[in-house]
C-alpha cells in the first residue's frame, strides 16, 4: 500500500494568488454574465460621438441598417442602473460605395456616480478602478473614446 504524502499550507499561502482573481471574477460576473442588450446605432449610440467629429468622420462611409449589442447592467450589480447599456457596443453594417459587411466596435469610458454626483468607479476597456461598491451607483456618464471597422 502505497503512503501518501499530505503537506498543509495555511490558506493564505495556498490561495495567495488565487483570492485576488476570483474575487474580481465575482466582482465583474454580474455585467458579463448578463445577455447583451439590444441597441440602435441611431438612436443610443450616434448621440454619444456628438463632441467627436473625428469619429462621425470615419463612419460616414458606413450604414447602419442592424441592431447591435452591448453590455446590460445588471440588476444585481448596480439597482440603480439595471437595465442600461454601456460599451464595447458591436453593429453589422454595410460598406456603403462596395455594399460588403462590416463589424463595427466602439470602446467607450464609462463614469459610474453616485448620488451626489461623486466618480465611485470607471471602466475603461474592461478595466475597472475605482470603489467596487457599484450597488450605490445612480447615474452614469459615457463617452465613446474608439471605433474599429473590420470587414467580416
């Protein structure tokens, strides 16, 4: 009979790397794991590239005859905001002048605020910082800060 070796390491030790790495993995569980809402490039997404001229320029070679998709606010994450889209927002549109599908990306800088108007936490690219106490969210600011154009 063969005897096993068992070697006990405080939990600390044991996990010390892990922890850090699923607790932000719950953190975040609540916005990914949502479905996607449904937006209109018109109607949720063209009022956010109002300031940027730089932006509306690339696309006016694009049409957008598709719903997209972003990322919905979960009821559990933020109360205060459940049901809200905010970025990456992903479209199929239409090349204009050669009538070929494009995916179209825009990232975006998202501010979460609390009721006094405070930042409590900002999300840049999926990168969060800022207080992880998202529940006290009530208003967010966004703003779209890069599109990618990709034939499909």
């Amino acid at each position: 009979m063969q005897q096993m070796h068992e070697t006990n390491f405080p939990i600390s030790q044991k996990t010390q790397g892990f922890l850090p790495v699923t607790f932000l993995l719950l953190l975040l569980a609540p916005l990914h794991t949502q479905a996607s809402g449904s937006v209109e490039f018109y109607g949720d997404v063209a009022p956010l590239l109002a300031n940027r001229a730089d932006l509306r320029q690339a696309l006016e070679s694009v049409d957008f005859r598709f719903e997209g998709s972003a990322t919905r606010i979960s009821h559990r994450m933020s109360p205060g905001l459940a049901g809200r889209r905010v970025g990456p927002y992903v479209f199929r549109a239409i090349e204009r002048k050669s009538g070929g599908e494009l995916e179209v990306r825009f990232a975006s800088y998202v501010r979460f605020l609390d009721a006094q108007g405070k930042v409590i936490a900002e999300l840049l690219g999926g990168e969060w910082k800022g207080d992880d106490a998202l529940e006290r969210a009530t208003s967010l600011e966004e703003e779209i800060v890069a599109v990618s154009i990709t034939p499909i």
